[in-house]
C-alpha cells in the first residue's frame, strides 16, 4: 500500500536560535545586477528613507509568472527601466529568527534596453525612494547587502552562493 505523506498539522517549524515559529514558505524574491558605464545600479527601499541600506532592484516572485518576468517588472516599477535579463550570478539567502522570516534571493545579471535613470521617478508601489549607481571603489563606503554585491557585479565570473545571513535593517 502507497504511503501517504500529510502536511504538518500547524504547517510551521521551530527555528533553533529562538524556537520561534518558521513559517511553511520560504518567500522567493529576483534581484538584478545592472552595471552601467562601470557603475552598479543600486536602490534604497525603506519608506522614508529610514535607512542607508543600499541593494540591487528587485522583489518578491508572484506565482504563475516566470523568474525573468517577475524581475522585469520589478525593475520597471522600481526604476521605470526596460531590461533584459541574462544569466544568474547569485544565490543569497537571509533571514529574522525573531519573527520566523526567511527569504532566498536569485540574481540575474541584466541590461537596459529602454528608458533612462531620472531623479522624478516615483516607484508606484512606494517601495523604492531612491536610487544611485556606484562604481566598484565607492561600494566599500556604502552599506549594501548582500556582502557579496560589489564581487558579484564587478569581478566574478561564475554564479555565487552567499550563506544564510541575518536581516538587516
């Protein structure tokens, strides 16, 4: 007779640095690595500008849409840019033990096809409030997450996996 695997019961797991509650799902999210002119397209997406954190274009996957798709659009609602999307060249993963969240971030290496980079544009979503492009020498004096962005966009040839870090704010 066939054995028959069941979801847990509360479909949550217990993490092992806070015994907190790990939701089922893991949320999947696509970024894009844009160099431009020797230069890193990054974005700021904290409300306010709350924060000096700095990291590429991108966001969370919605089902039934391929990854490049996804990606295209995020990059659109962030920046008003076109792009094409190439190879992947990085895998990272973060996560807040205190609050059970857990995210896997797929990079893509990516081009601009159409638009231009303009200090009016307003992401509709409210997520982004500003962008810049930075050259490898000035990322050592921002802070930018994943660790790896700078290697990645600059130097590395294969893809890269960049282990489980802790959020960061």
């Amino acid at each position: 007779m066939p054995r028959r695997i069941l979801p847990h019961p509360a479909r949550t797991r217990k993490t092992p640095e806070r015994d907190a509650p790990m939701p089922a799902a893991v949320r999947l999210a696509v970024r894009a690595v844009i160099v431009t002119d020797g230069r890193l397209l990054l974005v700021n997406a904290w409300p306010g500008a709350q924060s000096d954190l700095w990291c590429a274009p991108g966001g969370g996957v919605e089902r039934g849409t391929s990854l490049h798709e996804n990606l295209m659009r995020e990059v659109t609602e962030e920046t008003g840019l076109t792009i094409a999307v190439g190879a992947p060249c990085l895998v990272n993963e973060f996560h807040d033990p205190t609050r059970g969240f857990h995210q896997v971030d797929l990079y893509f290496r990516a081009t601009i096809t159409s638009g231009t980079l303009s200090p009016d544009w307003r992401d509709p979503m409210g997520v982004v409030n500003r962008w810049r492009l930075a050259a490898r020498a000035e990322m050592a004096g921002l802070r930018v997450k994943p660790d790896s962005l700078a290697e990645v966009a600059f130097g590395a040839d294969g893809p890269l996996y960049d282990p489980l870090e802790l959020i960061v704010r």
